[in-house]
C-alpha cells in the first residue's frame, strides 16, 4: 500500500512564519504528500501576505499545498479545533498529522523514514520526537518526553528500520497513562480510519485541545509506533505572541483542563484513559483549590477541594486541604470576602 501523508497547519495572521512552517514540511524527500493550510481568522491584509507565500511556494513545490477557504475576504476566526477539523474533512492522506504555524520539522527525511514502516504495520498512530528552543533559538529541551519513551523498549518490540540507527519502537498509551504528558501535534500522524470513526478535536476546546485527541483516540488504537528521533522543532511562543497559552489566564486553563479530564473519565470505556483522566482531574481540581484560596474565593475552593476527592480520593488531600480551608478561614479577613458561590 503506497502510504499518503496530509500534513494540516493551522494559521492566523502569521503569514512569515506559517511560510516557514509550509516550506519545512514540503522540502521532504518523500514525494506522496500534502499540505493543507486553513486560514484561522486572518485579516484581509494578511492574507494578502498569505497568498504571495503560497504562490511562490507553488513554483517551488507545485500544487501539494492548498489554502482554506481559498479566498482573500476576512472572517471571523474558527478556533483551533474546527480550523484542524476543516483540515481533515478535506484531507486524502492514508495518515494525517499537523505542524503549528510557529513550528518548523527539521528533518527532511522524516517522512521516508515512516513510510515503508506505515504501510508494513498499518499503527494506529504515529509519533517521534522534537525539541523546544526559545526566542533566540536555545535549545530549552532536547527531547519532547521525560522519561524517555525509549525505555518502552524493555516491554516492546524492536521494528527494523531500513535507515539504522533509527528502530521503530513498538509502544503503548500506557506509557503516558503512567508518566503524563503526550505526543506533540507536530510530531504525532493518526490513521485516517481512526480519526473517521471516533472525531476529530473537541470544537468547544481552545486550549490543550491536542492533549484531548491523543488520549480519547490513543484509548481507541491497537497499535501505537515511536520513532524516537527528533525531526521538529517547537518555538516557545514569547509573551508578547497571540496563543492560548499567553491569552488564558491560569484559573481559565485550570479550568478547560478540568473539563476535558471529566468528560473522558465519564465518557470513555478504555480503563487506561479513564483511570489516567480521573487522576488528571483530580490533580487540576487540586490546582483549582489553591487558585481559589488565593483569591479568597473560599466557596469555590470548598468545591474544588471536594471534587478532586470525589475524581481521585487521598487521606493526605483529604486532611491537608481541610488544613489550608480552615487556616484560610481563620484569617481576620476572611470574614469580609465574597465567597459562597455556587458554580466553579
């Protein structure tokens, strides 16, 4: 089976960077590609810019990039969950992956690499490695996962690889069930099958919104391959750079966390994904218990505290939050807050 790579990046108003991003992933020497770019909300002047880029990348690469929609009027963003899914509905790769707009893959071989592999063993998903550098282009993390997903060695299996040193490395989710975390969106392709049957990104999501689709499709997948090799390179966006991360504050992402782990605890049926959701709440409702009393808002900290029990029961959080709301209540201006409130 000839393998078909779509490669989705998502954009707004960062035509310059996008532009790098589009030309990285279309310099691969693997030939079988795509690369859909969906315009997220840019202004009509940057679209402009947009279209310059695209037309040049065109002479160079010729039609295996496509802008959506394909029109220079402005509209209002769609956020970054229905601008990836828009991505996909029109994507035709066997395996659809995505870069961000500010991220660039640095490993023109990357591809090659995966494609006699993918149509051998047909995994589910896909995943290798990247690095994390900052504004000035330091390396801040040579490698995206601590622990290693290499030690899965010990309990996987070794694929042959026709590029030594370089095996695939068969896995499972529960690595990042045990330790956290998960694979970066641009170093992670999902079986086009896989996304079909079980959706895309949670459209109600603007934050983490990736980590939502690894773990609910991860509970879906029989086969799982690492390629532990780093072949991207994440920018840590600056403060003064439009992100969720920048724009929510830290109540806010608290808070969309806490509702993605509840809705996978109550709604899958993998009980790696449930047991790793419940946990995941638990720990944010923790969070959200000590944001809380930081504000003074001792009703809502009164609820947190009790549902980070409820998701995930513990003696130690059971007397230790009981300490701090009591302290807290205790202090001489407690008495004068705003706090019985009954949503969190």
């Amino acid at each position: 089976m000839s393998i078909r790579f779509s490669v989705i990046i998502a954009t707004s108003n960062r035509p310059s960077l996008a532009a790098q991003a589009i030309d990285s992933v279309l310099a691969q020497t693997y030939d079988n590609l795509e690369v859909i770019v969906v315009n997220n909300g840019s202004t009509e002047e940057s679209l402009q810019i947009y279209s310059q880029h695209l037309t040049q990348l065109k002479q160079k690469y010729g039609d295996k990039v496509t802008l959506l929609p394909d029109t220079n009027t402005a509209y209002p963003a769609l956020g970054p969950a229905i601008a990836r899914n828009l991505g996909i509905q029109q994507a035709s790769g066997n395996y659809i992956g995505f870069c961000d707009d500010d991220d660039i893959w640095i490993d023109d071989g990357y591809l090659e690499a995966l494609a006699d592999t993918l149509s051998r063993q047909s995994p589910d998903i896909v995943f290798a490695d990247q690095r994390a550098v900052d504004a000035a282009g330091s390396v801040k993390k040579a490698s995206w996962f601590s622990p290693p997903v290499s030690e899965a060695q010990a309990a996987g299996q070794l694929e042959g690889h026709r590029h030594p040193p370089h095996p695939f490395i068969t896995t499972t989710p529960a690595h990042f069930y045990r330790h956290g975390g998960f694979p970066h969106l641009n170093i992670t392709f999902y079986r086009r099958d896989l996304l079909s049957q079980w959706g895309g990104f949670r459209k109600d999501l603007f934050y983490e919104e990736d980590m939502e689709l690894f773990l609910r499709l991860s509970g879906h997948s029989k086969k799982v391959l690492h390629y532990p090799v780093v072949i991207a390179e994440h920018r840590i966006p600056g403060v003064d750079v439009t992100s969720a991360s920048n724009i929510l504050s830290d109540r806010d992402k608290l808070l969309t966390r806490l509702d993605m782990f509840s809705q996978l605890a109550l709604t899958h049926h993998n009980p790696g994904v449930v047991q790793t959701a419940r946990r995941g709440a638990s720990f944010t409702a923790k969070n959200l218990t000590l944001a809380y009393l930081s504000l003074g808002e001792t009703g809502r900290a009164m609820r947190t505290a009790k549902l980070a029990l409820s998701w995930d029961f513990s003696l130690k959080w059971l007397f230790g939050s009981a300490f701090l709301l009591i302290k807290h209540l205790l202090r001489p201006s407690a008495n004068s807050t705003s706090t019985q409130k009954d949503t969190v």
